[in-house]
C-alpha cells in the first residue's frame, strides 16, 4: 500500500469489504476497465450537454461573448449586408465590462492585501501536547511569584491566583491560536500565488462579468516542476501542489436539475496538451495504462471532438484555427457527483455495496478511464466554487452585465447604423438625370467641377435635364437616441462611466476615502456581485485549501481551529478606518504621562496590532513580552548600579556620610 499526499492508494487486492463513507479520508480505489462505467458519466454528459442547448444556455453565453467581442450573430451579419445598412457594433458592452472589471479589481484585489483571514475560533482547539506547555509554564510563573513573596497565600488571594492563572492560559490559548492562523494565512497564500492567483482571479472576474457567472477551482494537486540548487548545479524537481483555477464557464456542464455545484453532478471539458496529460501518471488516483493507451490513441492527432459553437468560440477568443489549435490537444472529461454502488462494484471498489450512491470523481477521454477516485473532502464537497453577477431565481446560471444591457446595446447598435448610413446619404448633393436627354455614352457617375453636361431638348422640356438636390439628414435625432441608449446602459449595467469614476477617485481603492467613495458610488447590482464573490466563492476557495491544508500538510505550526473570514470591499473600508484610528491613539498617546500608563507593554501591543493591520511580514521587529521584560529588567538593574555608583562617587568627595544630619561647616 502506497502512501501520496497523506492518502492511501489502494489496490484491488487491498481493498476489504468495508464501507465507503464520504468523509474518509484514508481512501483511493484503483480498478480494470469498465464500459458501464464509461457509459454512465458520458451519458451525464450527454444530458448536460443536450440540456444546455435545449434551455438556451449555449446560445445565451455564446451570445454574451459575442456582445463582449462587439460582434454580430453571422445571421445578423447576413441579414444586414442584405438590407445595404452600415455594418456597425458600438462598443458599449466592451465598455460597462471593461469598468467593472476595472472597478472590482481595485476593490478585490488591493495592492499588497487580501481580502480575506484566517480567525481563530472563539474557544480555539489546540494539540494537547501546545495546550499543557502552556497551562504548565503558567503556573510554574505563579508558583516564583508566590514563593518570593515567602509569605504563604490567603483563601482570597488563592481564588484571586486561580481566576488569573485561568485568564492567562486562555489568553496564551489565544495567541497561539493567533499565530497558527498566521502560518495556516502564510501557507494558503504561497500556494494561492503558486497558482498565479493575480491572473486566475481576474480570468474568475472576467467570466463573471460577461457570462453572468465564474467558477473558481480548487485546490487542485497538479504537478509541478520546481528549481533548486545543489551547490552551483540546478536540480529540476517534480512536485505535486494545491493549486487554484478558474474554469471557463463554457466548459462546465451542470446536471440538468442542479442550482448550485452540489446539486446533482457537475462535469468540466478541459483540453490539455500531450505533455500535461503525460505528467498526470504521477498524481495520485490515476491509472499510468490507461493514461499510456490514451497517449498512444492520440499520436496521429487531434483528440478532440468536434463540438457545437467550438469554431465561433475559438473566432472569438481570437485562436488560430481549429486544424492547427488541436494538434496536439487532448479533450479530457471530468465528472464530479453521485455513483451508483454496483458501477463501483463492477469496476472493482469491492467495498461499494448495491443500492447506494457514492461521491467521486471520474476523468476520462475518449474511451480510456483514466481516474476513479471517491471524493476526498471529509464533507464531500466538490472543488468548484460559483459565483454570479446578478441572481437569476431557480437557475444554475446567472446574468452578466451583457444580458442585463441587451436593450440598450442593441438600441445604441440600431441607431449607429442608421446614423452611420443617413450620415453616408446625406454627406453630399444627390442628382435627378433625364437620361433621354443625356447624349449616349455620356458617363453620369463621372462627376467633377466646371462639368459640361451635354443634352438635348427636343420635347421643349422646361425643366433642366440634371438636377441637384440635398437629402435630409436625422441626425440629430438620431444622436439623441444614441445618447439615451447610453444613459440607459448605465442603469441596467450598474457600472457607471469609470472614465468620470477614476477622476474623482485617484488611486481607487487604495485608501479609504477612495475605497468608501467607490462603494458609495455602487449600484445595488455591483454591491450583490462583490457579496456573491466573497461569500460564495473566495471563501469556501479558501476554506477548501485549509481543510487541505490540515489534512496533509506536514507542517504542525499551521495545524488550528481555524474560521475563514472574507473581509470583502466593506471589510476593507473597516480596516483601513481602524488602521486611521489606531495610528492617531499612537499620536495622541506618545508623552510622558500616556507612556507612564500604557508602559512599554502596551506601546508594544498597539505596533503589533498596526503591524497586523497593515499585513506587515516582518513583525520580528516588534520585541516579544518576553523579550520587552528582559530589557526592563536590564534597564532597571543599569538604572540601579549608576544611581549606587553615583553614591559612592558623592560619599568619596563628601568624606562620608555624616550621621548627625550636619554640614562640616556647621561643626
């Protein structure tokens, strides 16, 4: 039996009749091939797939990627070359997205902060061996107070030494706590930034601004090559990391009744090269056979099917053409959700027993299996975590800021183009010819200065044979109309001009006026979507990389009882502001007669609570209370010996001390 990551890997031999519970986390299945049950996840598939296309949903977010790109359906676009209109798309979607993404990205992602923290519980649990070094180093201190006192302690001055001692340990209690939550804060932050966690979340953003909704992913173990020196030689290191993604929402395909990421099972489309596939055989759960027949499979080509709206999608995310994008692409298939016991059974979990439903997780592609592994979060929780801009009720999928300003856009489309094509008639004279007066051969779409026009008039016509006119032009009311459609998109996207928003704001979301100026400045809309992101998707991302954390990292210094709170744009604001606050009570407090009442201690606890508050990595600056006692002591004693030394040095050059209280030259 062999150990990856804190989780036993099983072999079919291995495996007892035990029951497969979903908060086990000591387990990891490995079995033969099995076409049922390929056939139930592709047929999962299938259904989300059809159900997508039946509900609209494709439609409506290839629709939004369109408005976003500022591109025409190609049936519009036929439709219109027909009709002889301007071909013209008003980038007003590119625009409000551009802003908010603009706007949430200096809200979210704050220059050298997080928006979110890790808090230890009210009565944080702590390892016992942490918990009895305290309660032991306590009352050693209370017992050297009492025995220097040499005077044995009253009934009252016991009970008084009780209630402290206990106030003393929980306080420590706490504090260890505190400090395990920083290293659990440090840990998650260095795999969030292995993950590149800059680019997945503005990618996260990005997704939930123009599809309504964005998923982030995780933690997810990936390999990774890693550098590290041997002398002056580099060694190139394989490892295997938590790490977060952000999954295109148009390659999750939720089961057809699911509202949210637990509801029913949910299956991601993912398109990986030939060397990531290949790095798959050292993760755990994965099946090196198969992944090697898989590779064998796909040495002539393309392993990727051939997909509906695949071509206008590659068009507007601007890849090169399918013949060459896929060469060397492999679609892989990954399902998350329920499992019927005697699939499981048959494919070789002899623990799974018929007639129930187990958690896990199966990738595949093509017709190769490549890992069946039972869900390893003890909760059974799946690593997708969704967000939406705006909720719609009873659906999976949310609007974005294309869907909620459909109107206008196309209102501000259909305008241009009538502007654009009345401006075209009208930017100069039009002439009326009686052409049966024009002599043949004469070339009426030649038309120049000092022209002579050459014509007959055998029927006495009193009219002239060529006659100049000017047509009306409408813009103006067309311009109204455009500026109207303008205004009305800031109403349905919530996202004001940024443009005006930046000037005002200087630096947004960088200092607490620019942060509360920004918030006021919200629609209710953009307020629900900053909510949607903390809660529903920064959170339990972070929340899932603890539990992670807690359950195979090695480091005993992270390991507490630990609440993820996600400070979001509000928390920030309070920060900032306590922060503000704790800076002017250090100003107003720093003379004498504060310092003789605060003493050092209590200087060194507000720098400590700054220091926290500004996320500052090097609070080793800050003495501990241990270290701060010390120098007291040391102070005093230094204090001490200058005051006897000065005594003497008086007594020297006094000849002593006098003991009748009189000067010499009152003897």
């Amino acid at each position: 039996m062999a150990t990856v990551q804190g989780l036993q890997i099983l072999s079919n031999a291995e495996i007892d009749d035990r029951d497969l519970k979903p908060d086990a986390a000591d387990r990891l299945v490995k079995g033969a091939g099995s076409e049922k049950l390929l056939g139930f996840v592709k047929n999962a598939f299938t259904t989300a797939q059809q159900e997508r296309n039946t509900s609209n949903v494709e439609a409506r977010l290839m629709d939004a990627l369109r408005r976003r790109k500022g591109q025409y359906s190609s049936e519009d676009q036929k439709a219109y070359e027909e009709q002889g209109t301007a071909i013209v798309y008003v980038p007003l979607t590119e625009r409000k997205c551009n802003g908010a993404e603009a706007w949430m990205g200096d809200v979210l992602l704050p220059y050298g902060d997080r928006i979110w923290a890790l808090e230890p519980t009210p009565l944080p649990d702590l390892p016992d061996s942490v918990l009895n070094s305290i309660v032991e180093k306590v009352m050693e201190e209370v017992i050297t107070t009492v025995r220097s006192s040499g005077i044995p302690p009253t009934p009252d001055q016991v009970e008084q030494l009780s209630r402290s001692m206990r106030e003393e340990v929980e306080a420590r209690r706490w504090k260890a706590a505190k400090k395990r939550a920083g290293n659990m804060e440090k840990a998650i932050g260095d795999q969030l930034l292995e993950s590149d966690w800059i680019r997945v979340f503005k990618d996260f953003i990005s997704h939930t601004v123009t599809f309504g909704t964005g998923f982030l992913k995780g933690p997810v173990v990936r390999s990774v090559k890693t550098l590290r020196w041997e002398g002056d030689q580099p060694v190139v290191d394989q490892e295997q990391k938590p790490l977060a993604e952000a999954p295109s929402p148009l390659d999750i395909y939720p089961s057809p009744e699911a509202t949210e990421v637990l509801d029913g099972y949910i299956i991601e489309r993912s398109r990986m090269s030939r060397t990531s596939v290949g790095e798959l055989r050292d993760l755990q759960g994965y099946q090196p056979e198969q992944i090697d027949a898989l590779m064998q499979d796909s040495r002539g080509g393309s392993s990727v099917a051939e997909m509906q709206a695949d071509d206008e999608r590659a068009r507007l995310e601007e890849k090169p053409d399918r013949s060459h994008q896929y060469d060397s692409l492999i679609e892989v298939f990954e399902y998350w959700g329920p499992v019927e016991g005697e699939l499981l059974k048959e494919w070789g979990v002899s623990g799974a027993k018929s007639g129930r439903d187990y958690e896990f997780q199966i990738i595949w592609s093509g017709d190769h299996v490549l890992k069946v592994m039972p869900n390893p979060d003890p909760l059974g929780r799946r690593p997708y975590h969704k967000a939406v801009y705006k909720r719609v009720v009873g659906s999976f999928w949310g609007n974005g800021i294309p869907h909620l300003m459909e109107s206008s856009q196309d209102r501000a489309n259909a305008t241009m183009r009538s502007l654009v094509t009345n401006m075209g008639v009208a930017s100069g004279p039009q002439a009326e010819i009686d052409v049966s007066r024009l002599p043949d051969g004469e070339d009426i779409s030649n038309i120049h200065p000092l022209k002579i026009w050459q014509t007959t008039n055998e029927q006495g016509s009193a009219t002239p044979a060529v006659r100049f006119f000017q047509p009306s032009s409408n813009a103006t009311e067309l311009q109204a109309t455009y500026l109207q459609a303008i205004s009305d998109a800031e109403l349905e996207s919530g996202v004001p001009t940024h443009a005006a928003l930046s000037e005002q704001v200087p630096g947004a979301g960088r200092t607490a006026s620019g942060l509360s100026m920004l918030l006021n400045a919200a629609s209710r809309g953009i307020k629900e979507a900053f909510a949607n992101i903390d809660q529903r998707a920064v959170g339990p991302l972070v929340e899932r990389f603890y539990v992670w954390n807690m359950m195979f990292n090695e480091d005993p210094e992270i390991k507490g009882d630990l609440n993820v709170v996600t400070r979001g744009a509000t928390g920030m604001l309070l920060r900032e502001i306590q922060l503000q606050k704790v800076s002017e009570f250090m100003d107003r407090t720093n003379n004498p007669i504060d310092q003789q009442i605060i003493g050092i201690e209590g200087r060194a606890d507000l720098l400590r609570v700054m220091a926290d508050l500004m996320h500052l990595e090097n609070r080793d600056i800050i003495p501990t209370e241990q270290e701060l006692k010390t120098r007291v002591e040391q102070a005093q004693q230094e204090q001490a010996q200058a005051t006897a030394l000065q005594q003497q040095q008086a007594s020297a050059a006094g000849g002593g001390p006098n003991t009748l209280g009189t000067t010499p030259t009152q003897e």
